[in-house]
C-alpha cells in the first residue's frame, strides 16, 4: 500500500495570500485589502479607548 503523502507536492508563498489567490493582481488585491481592515480595526479601538475614557466618572 502506497502512502497517499508521497504524491503530495510541498510549496511555499511568500504570503498567505500568494497561497489562495489565482493571480499576483489578485493576491495584491487581498493584501491591501487586509492592510485596509487592520487600519480600520485601529481606528475603531481607539475611537472605543477614547469614549470609554470619556464616561468615566471625574473625581473632584
């Protein structure tokens, strides 16, 4: 019996994104897109840090 792993064929990429994408233009798409959320998810958090700072009650 032959081990199925034997046919497999190892590649790397130099990003994930290289990996699933069909085509350079493609993967470059992906990047900046994710690079786009990760920018936006910045900026939700410290929008939230800084209302959640406001709310706090003042001492005198």
């Amino acid at each position: 019996m032959t081990d199925p792993t034997d046919e497999l064929e190892i590649q790397t990429f130099a990003s994930v994104w290289d990996a699933i994408a069909d085509t350079p233009a493609e993967a470059a798409n992906l990047k900046l897109r994710s690079e786009l959320m990760h920018q936006i998810a910045a900026i939700v958090t410290e929008i939230r840090r800084v209302r959640c700072a406001d709310q706090r009650p003042r001492s005198r």
